[in-house]
C-alpha cells in the first residue's frame, strides 16, 4: 500500500508494513529532555531502577529554558542534570548552547529518524524528515532506558503548498494561517504532511519554522519529505552523511488535503490568548506594543535575524518598546556577529540576551508587567505564556516583529519595507 | 473496576498546560508538593483550595494542550482528583495522564455543572450525573492506553513487564 512519510519511517523502523491506526513499538534514534523536563525523568529514570543508557551518544539533555538560571531552585536542577550527565555518559548541551530543537536541527536530526523528546517542540526536527514528537517525562525515562518506545501511527493531512510568498511574508504567516484554518485542534493525533512545489523552494529555516507550530494544531508531527534543500543544510552543517531522501509515496491515503497558495498570504497575527486567534496584522494597526521578542526555536535563526535587520538597519526602535533578541544557538550567534547582524540589532536599540529559550515561557529575560503587550517570534500565547497572566502576548513573524519594534504598534512589515 | 464519586469543578475550553502549571513556576518543579498549591491557578485561583480528593476536573475542548509537562497531570492527581472529564484532549497531555494513573474521560461535558455530584463507573463507561440526573458514555481508552492504565500507569507498567507489550 502506498505510504504517508510518517509511515512510510515507522515501516523503515520495523522492518515491517504498518499503517495508521497501528499501535507499535519502535526503536529510537534519539531521545531528549531539557532542564525543566529533565529533572523529572531523571528522578523517573532513577525511581525505575535502570541502570543502564539504551545508547548514551543518543540521549541528550539540554540546559536551554532556563539558561543561564534565573533562579537558585533551577540552578540546582541544573547540578542534577549535569550530575547525571556525568554518571551516565550521555550527552549533555549546557547553558549558553542554544535551544535543544535548534541543536537537533544543526547536529543530530537524519531523515528517517524516530526523534522523541520531552518537550511539546520537539516536532522541530520533522522539517529534515524525521518522525520527532513530544512527550512526558517518564515517557522519555523509558525511551533512555530501553531505546524504544510506542506510537499510534498517526494518520496524516496532507498541506499541499504552490506559490511563493509576496514580499513580507514568510513562513510564520503561512503556518498561523493555517493554525487559524483549522484550529488549535484541527490535527490532534495525526500528523501534518507539507508538500507541493512551493516545498521544493522553501528553505530549511522555513521549514523548521512550520514543522515547529503543527504542535500548535494539536499534531503528533509536522512533517517534511527531504531533498535538495535538506541535503544542502545537512552538508552546511558539516554533516552530508545524514542526507537520505524521504517522500511519500503517489497514492498514500490522507485523513484530507489541504491546499494554499502562498501568493495569497498577508502578514498573519496570533491575538491573546490562543495560537488560533488570527488575524492580519493590518487588522491591529492601533494595539500598543510593549515588548517585542525576536527568537526562540520557533524564529531564533540567522534567516530570522536577517529579516528584522533588514528593516531596522539605520533606524531606531520606538520609545516606550523595547527590542530582545535571542539567537536559538550559539552558531546563530556566532554567524549574526560575524555578518555584524549584532551591531545592526544593538544600534536599533535592541538588547542581546544568551541563546536558548529566553523570554518564551516566562521565566526570565523579558516577563512581562501586569498590563503590557508583547510582540513575540514564539509559538505560544497562552494566558500567563510569557510569566504573568496580567498581560498579552501576539505571534507573527521576525518582519512583522521588526516593523512592531520601529512603530511601538503592531505593524504590518509591507509598510516598512 | 472502580466508581468514582466526587464533585465536579467546571472549566472552560482550552486550558492550557500553562494555566494547569505556568512556566513562571517552573523552580517548583523539583518540590511537587509546593508546585501542587498552584494546581490550574491560571484558570480558577480558588480550585486548589476548594478541589477535596476524589472530585473531578471537567473541561470543554483541547483540554490540557500546550506543553509536553508532565507536572501538569501529576498535581492534578496530587491535588486527589479522580479523574479528569472532557469533549477532547490534547495528545501529550492525554498521554502524559495516563502515564501517571490518572483516567481521562472522553465524553459530553457540556451536560455537566460546576459544582454537580458525578458517579462514574469506570468498568461500564457510564457517568451519572448526580445533582442534574444526567446519564453520560465516555468511550472506552485505546488498548495500549487501557493496558498502562491497569498498571497504575508506565513506570509501574515497565517495573512489572520489563518492556512494552503492547503490540
């Protein structure tokens, strides 16, 4: 029968035929937890009785939400991380390295791998192919511990993409667009397949953008064929040995196909308090900008940064809203200070802060007050999101967050360009 | 397999991870007992104060979407709720549930009232809406789920088997 990609790994995986709608046991290529996730499986691991790594160079634990540490209780959960790490010979990415999904991107994701992570992003790393997905704590004790893990294979919709994107607009809008199609839950326990000839062009820090946010549509993943383009990141990033080519075959079974021209997007905005509150950013002309965060796993890339700094370069950010910055990793930052992208961004007024997750969650660099608006790259605006429930948090992309910051008003970047 | 009784404590759709254990706390994450107090702060500041054991958390749609935090289900087991009741749930929450021995219920909320007395017999599928005399189904959790359910969830599951044997 022909096979979706999410099959069509798990078939590879297992040596076998499978089909959505199977339950399977499957080995994994690679399991992670970072610091506000890894204390818990650490403490799971060690309650289990286990003793043993299932393979030590593929479990990796990521000092990235709280990096550095804001707090002494989270620099502590840092020491039993790192004391694990030591004890048990697997990988460790300590403070200061970058967002763990930015790492497995640059690093460790293959097409065909079965990622899993316990972090609800971990569906980053579908953009290079990969079968990645998010899960608990204990989930990901025991995927340390055994190498394996079980899955519902999930049935898939496919996103069918032609057209290119008009000046302006980028990945972000395409995906909170289609989050506002079909919802917050418009694709919980299935997978969300991307293809089409507007795939063939699309970059790979598009792609991870997308893969990122079909979490944010309730998906186990957000996934992409490889090809062309992942073989050239994959070669970038120093590894060209990972490449192999993943597609679905003609004829797979889809739960529906969904299809967008990308011509016809706008700059796209995600309201308070859920991802699938959309509108246009020209909608919201008159909304009071605070804060505007440029980062994160979601849009802490250097394609990202580029973007804002072709907008703010020579100009200054509006009184009364200030700019942070938070390259996903530390090769982010290293490339944006070589181009000088650094400079650009701090002569705009703009405030760098150490890669890794920053003021996503809410724990540090950037909590909002009670009151106050922020124009945020990142995937989630839930109530409380970026550490007070008292204030409000909009997604768009890195232009419409560059065009924000000059403005103080959310602003749709095709007027500053 | 066991009735459940307790009082219902209504909540609307999409409660997030973040209202159930927001990231602000996460230096608590370490000391569950202290992060418990919290449980759903974000959505009803008085829940943790008010919730007795064996009650209910009923939510609408998309309950508990957002992140992968397993502390989300664990304070809510903590805080004595019996089981969680809801039109639909995210995957990893629903997951993450189940992994620690906490039922998840999938079935019309909506005939449900904040503060209604529920009798739900697990074995049969059925909800009794006590105050109201509402009758509920709730459909029957996917075997492999079923199957770590039994066990009080995956860890004790994979203490007593060894691996999966869920295929």
């Amino acid at each position: 029968m022909p096979k979706t990609i999410a099959e069509k790994i798990l078939c590879q995986k297992l040596g076998r035929d499978v089909s959505a709608g199977e339950i399977v046991v499957s080995p994994v290529d690679l399991a992670f937890a970072q610091d506000t996730t890894g204390p818990l499986t650490v403490r799971e691991y060690r309650g289990s009785g286990f003793k043993k790594l299932a393979n030590k160079y593929k479990t990796v634990l990521f000092l990235d939400h709280a990096a550095p540490s804001p707090q002494a209780q989270l620099a502590t959960d840092h020491i039993l991380l790192r004391d694990f790490a030591a004890e048990t010979g697997c990988v460790l990415s300590d403070v200061g390295r970058g967002v763990c999904h930015q790492i497995v991107a640059e690093q460790m994701a293959r097409p065909g791998d079965v990622i899993v992570g316990a972090d609800s992003h971990t569906v980053t790393a579908g953009a290079l192919g990969a079968f990645a997905t998010g899960m608990g704590s204990s989930d990901i004790a025991v995927a340390f511990a055994l190498g394996q893990t079980w899955f519902r294979v999930p049935e898939s919709i496919r996103i069918e993409l032609k057209g290119r994107f008009p000046p302006g607009v980028s990945a972000k809008d395409l995906i909170l667009h289609l989050i506002g199609k079909i919802g917050a839950d418009g694709a919980t326990y299935q997978a969300l397949e991307f293809g089409g000839k507007a795939v063939e062009t699309m970059s790979m820090p598009g792609r991870l953008t997308i893969a990122n946010m079909a979490v944010e549509a309730g998906a186990k993943l957000g996934i992409f064929p490889s090809d062309a383009i992942t073989e050239k990141y994959l070669k970038d990033m120093g590894r060209p040995q990972d490449y192999r080519p993943i597609t679905p075959d003609k004829g797979a079974s889809y739960e529906r196909t969904i299809e967008i021209d990308l011509a016809t997007l706008e700059p796209t905005v995600a309201r308070p308090h859920t991802v699938d509150n959309v509108t246009l950013a020209r909608e919201l002309s008159g909304v009071k900008i605070h804060q505007v965060f440029l980062g994160t796993c979601t849009n802490g890339r250097l394609e990202d940064l580029s973007i804002a700094v072709s907008i703010l370069r020579g100009n200054k950010c509006a009184p009364g809203t200030r700019l942070v910055v938070v390259p996903a990793s530390q090769r982010v930052l290293m490339e944006a200070l070589e181009i000088g992208y650094i400079t650009i961004l701090v002569e705009a007024g703009a405030l760098i802060a150490s890669p890794g997750c920053g003021a996503c969650l809410g724990l540090h660099q950037g909590v909002l007050g009670d009151g106050e608006a922020c124009l945020s790259t990142a995937n989630r605006n839930f109530k409380g999101r970026m550490g007070n429930p008292n204030s409000f948090v909009y997604l768009a992309s890195p232009a419409t967050a560059a065009a924000t910051a000059l403005t103080g008003y959310v602003a749709d970047p095709r007027e500053v360009l | 397999m066991a009735t459940l009784k307790g009082k219902a404590f209504k909540f609307g759709d999409s409660i997030s991870t973040d209202h159930i254990v927001p990231g602000r706390l996460a230096h608590l994450r370490s000391n569950l007992p202290e992060l418990a107090k919290h449980v759903l702060e974000d959505a009803d500041p008085t829940f943790a104060r008010r919730v007795q054991p064996g009650d209910f958390v009923v939510g609408g749609q998309n309950f508990g979407l957002g992140s992968s935090r397993e502390h989300a289900p664990l304070v809510i087991k903590m805080a004595g709720v019996s089981a969680v009741l809801a039109k639909s749930v995210a995957r990893i929450f629903f997951r993450n549930a189940i992994n620690r021995g906490l039922p998840v219920l999938i079935t019309d909320t909506d005939k449900i009232n904040d503060g209604d007395e529920l009798e739900v017999d697990l074995g049969a599928g059925s909800i009794k809406d006590l105050t109201n005399g509402a009758d509920l189904i709730f459909k029957p959790l996917p075997q492999a789920m079923q199957a770590l359910l039994d066990e009080g969830g995956l860890i004790p599951y994979i203490k007593k088997h060894g691996d999966f044997k869920l295929e």
